[in-house]
C-alpha cells in the first residue's frame, strides 16, 4: 500500500513537471532527436 501511495505521489510530480511550458519544449526537442536517429539514412 506504502508502495502504491509512493508510486502515485512520484507520477503526479512527473505529471505536474509536464505540463510546465519550458518543460514541454524540452520533451519535443528530446522526441524530435529519438525520431531523427531511428529514420533510416
């Protein structure tokens, strides 16, 4: 239960630290590199 509780305060941290504008431009620019890497050359 202890665990549970732990697990679901750590994901609403990583949720609210998401949705922060400056945080989002830094997940874009982090997928459009992960795209860029697996596209064949």
């Amino acid at each position: 239960m202890a665990k549970k509780i732990a697990a679901l305060g750590i994901a609403k941290k990583v949720y609210d630290e998401a949705r922060k504008p400056h945080n989002q431009a830094k997940i874009r620019a982090a997928m459009q590199k992960v795209q860029e890497r697996r596209r064949p050359r």
